[in-house]
C-alpha cells in the first residue's frame, strides 16, 4: 500500500477506531471502580451507578461529536473526491470534493450506493475495480480520474476521483505548441528558400513581358504569384506568437471576420449570418483570423444557397455549417499541416486555425449535426 493510500486509509479510518477504543477504556475503567467499592445499600450503589454512567455517557457523548467533527473536516479538507462504501453498499462518507463534483448533499451519507450513484456509473464501475493505481475515463462529458484505495475487507470500498478534463485540455495544448514550434522551424526555413527563388523566376517573368512575350510573361507571373501566396502561408505557420489578450466582445470580432469573409470567393452565393452576444479575454487579431479560416473553410463545404450560422455566447462562439459533414478520419487529416480536402486548397487554413487559438489557451472542437454538416466550437 502506497504512502498516499496511507493517508488517505487514516483519515477515514482512524477516528472511528479511536472511538471504539475510547469506549472500551471507559467501561473497564468503570467496571475495576465499582469492584474496588465497599459494600453498601443496594439502592445507594444503584442510583449512583446509574447517576455516574448518565454523566459517563454524556462525556463520552460530546467527544464522540468532536472526533466525528475532526474526521468530517480531515474528509472535507482533501482537494479530490472520497467514496466510502461499507459491507453493506451504503454510503459511509462523502467529502465535501466528492458532493460539489456530483451535485449530492451531505444527507446522502447512509443511503443505497446503487440509489445515490445511479447517475455515474463510472463511478460505480470503480467502486467494482481491483485496488491500483490511478486510471483514466469519460463519464457525464467530462474526463475522470479514479483510484480504487486498497483498504482491509470489513472496511468496504474506498474510492479516490476528480475532474481532469480542464487538465487534459492544458495537456493537449501543450503538446500541440511543442508541436507547432517544430514544425515552424522546419517550415521557415523551407519559405524562405522558396522566397528567394520565386523572386528570381518574378523577375525573369517581368523581363519577358518587357521584351513582348506577354502570354508567356503572364503565365510565369501568375504561378509566381500563386506560390507567393504559399509561401506566406507558410510563414504564417513558421511565425512565433506572443498573445496579447485583452477583454473583447465576440459579436464585433466574428461579425468583422464574416465581413471579410464576405469579400472571399468561398463566399458566393451562400447565406452567412452572426447571431448573439458575448465576452471573452481573447487576442483580437489571432481570433479574428482564426475565424476568418474556419469561416471560409465552412462556406467551401456549403453547398451555394445554403446556410453558415455563428453563434455567440460567453467564452464561446460556434460554427455550423449546412455541408456533407466530416468523418473523423478527414478531420484528423485536415488538421494536421500540408494536409487539404480541396484540390487547389494549401492545407493550412485549419492547422493555422487551430495553432493562432492555442495559442491563447482556446479551445477547437468540431461536431457532426445529425441533419449533416458540421458544428465547430471555440471555447475561450
């Protein structure tokens, strides 16, 4: 058993077997008084007996209430949830942890195990676990971590859990920065390269327009221009970011994005609309861009005539486009960089997305609509 099991063990432990010891010591120590006492009236010897063990019970009474008070309150200092579950599968104890994390009051403490849990069976499966070391689940549209404790059989079960999904969501961040930064060193040296030939091939392609050769000149210099344009994609994605965030509302920064959006081939013919209010602490020029890549990305999957919606709310703005939808084999290849569902497309719109929200510790998630298409989160 580890050290942390220990503790954890003597904390629910500890003060009820010093209760049962304390009670033991007091009715020796009554039992070896009354034997050491003369004899005297039957009735004297039974109203003082009585009269001592009301005061007895009443001592003892009061500091049953204080250990019980000092047990509750270890409970209620841990920083995680405890389950105690006793031979009988009722409810031992409940930590203050435990009830804020489930949403139960103190009164649960004594019910069926089964009754109170009903609604976490994940919990109820780690109540069912072998004791070990910390493991990892979903349950209620969050991210767990649960640890059976190992503790003596005639105790019942104990049960170590908290919520990880916000440090999951930091975790994942973090790889994707250490990610991007390799990348990006990778990257700026490749578009630089690149730069500086296509400004050897613009030049020549300006002398033969120079000397009439103006359809040759022109199809030089439109290629040129075209992977110019990647080339500053590139470096884009190479650059290193310094958030500067700031208190914003989130309907100017994504009605502004739908406005420049608005001036994009991808917009044609489509319906784009921006709905509700809301605040977040965000980078306006990193957010505004974002949206302006996810928004294009959604109008590219509308078909003409159909809808893209966006919706603010606090800390929150969502996408929803009325296209075929993306499978999660797509989605994870048009996450990652240089990777594109469109022939002409750079794929770099949603890796450029996903890097400039990251950056100021925002959220990306994408959802498929059950009527198609595809609903995509931005959790600030």
């Amino acid at each position: 058993m580890t050290r942390g099991n220990h503790l954890v063990l003597g904390m629910v432990l500890g003060p009820p077997a010093a209760l049962l010891i304390l009670g033991l010591c007091m009715a020796v120590w009554r039992w070896l008084k009354l034997r050491r006492r003369p004899v005297v009236d039957s009735e004297e010897v039974l109203l003082g007996a009585v009269s001592q063990s009301l005061q007895e019970r009443g001592r003892l009474a009061a500091s049953l209430g204080e250990l019980r008070t000092v047990h509750e309150r270890l409970l209620d200092a841990l920083p995680f949830g405890i389950l105690w579950v006793d031979q009988r599968q009722n409810l031992a104890a409940v930590n203050a942890a435990a009830r804020d994390l489930l949403g139960v009051k103190a009164g649960v403490v004594g019910l069926e195990a089964a009754f109170v849990l009903e609604a976490f069976p994940w919990l109820l499966e780690g109540l069912e676990r072998a004791p070990g070391p910390p493991y990892r689940c979903e349950g209620g549209g969050r991210r767990w971590q649960l640890r059976r404790i190992e503790a003596p059989h005639i105790v019942g079960a104990l049960l170590q859990f908290e919520d990880i999904t916000a440090l999951e969501a930091e975790e994942r961040r973090l790889q994707l920065r250490d990610r991007f930064a390799e990348l990006g060193e990778m990257t700026a040296g490749v578009a630089h390269q690149l730069k500086n030939g296509l400004a050897v091939l613009k030049g020549h392609g300006q002398l033969l327009d120079r000397a009439g050769h103006r359809d040759a000149a022109q199809a030089v210099l439109g290629e040129t221009d075209s992977l110019e344009r990647l080339v500053q994609r590139f470096l884009q994605w190479a650059k290193p970011l310094e958030p500067q965030c700031v208190d914003l509302r989130l309907e100017e920064v994504a009605s502004q994005a739908a406005q420049e959006v608005h001036r994009r081939p991808a917009f044609f013919d489509r319906i784009l609309t921006v709905e509700g209010a809301g605040r977040a602490l965000a980078d306006p020029m990193l957010l505004h861009q974002a949206l302006v890549n996810l928004l294009e990305n959604a109008c590219h999957a509308t078909p003409p005539g159909k809808r893209v919606q966006v919706s603010v709310r606090d800390r929150l703005v969502e996408i929803q486009d009325d296209g075929p939808g993306l499978s999660p084999e797509a989605l994870s290849r048009m996450l990652r960089p240089f990777e594109s569902g469109r022939p002409d497309g750079t794929g770099l719109g949603l890796p450029l997305a996903l890097k400039w929200l990251n950056a100021q510790g925002a959220d990306l998630s994408f959802f498929p609509r059950p009527g198609g298409g595809t609903r995509v989160v931005v959790r600030l």
